[in-house]
C-alpha cells in the first residue's frame, strides 16, 4: 500500500469522496468513509461518514 499525505494530494478531494483504509479488530479488514458536509451553518466544515460494515452511518 503506497500511502499519499493528502496535502500532497494532486487533486483536491471534494464531497463525495470516498476513503478506504485498513483497520484492526474490532472492525472489518477495511473500511470506508465518506467525505460530507456539516449540517447547515456550519460554514462549509467537512465530516466523514463511515459507509462499510456495522458502524455504517455513524
């Protein structure tokens, strides 16, 4: 696995984004996490949002 600081990234990760990383026990073997936008008046703060496994929506 090659990984890549994201400010070093040569593009910029905007909403939607999706990010897969490897984790331990008690977690899958991977898991995802989207990149999204705080609720309302949050001036425009991101958040990420697990997508996989039994967490999925925290």
């Amino acid at each position: 696995m090659t990984w890549i600081l994201l400010s070093e990234h040569p593009e910029e990760i905007s909403r939607g984004a999706v990010l897969q990383l490897p984790v331990r026990w008690p977690y899958e073997e991977t898991v995802e996490f989207m990149l999204a936008e705080l609720s309302p008046g949050s001036d425009g703060r991101m958040g990420l949002i697990v997508t996989t496994g039994y967490k999925a929506g925290l």
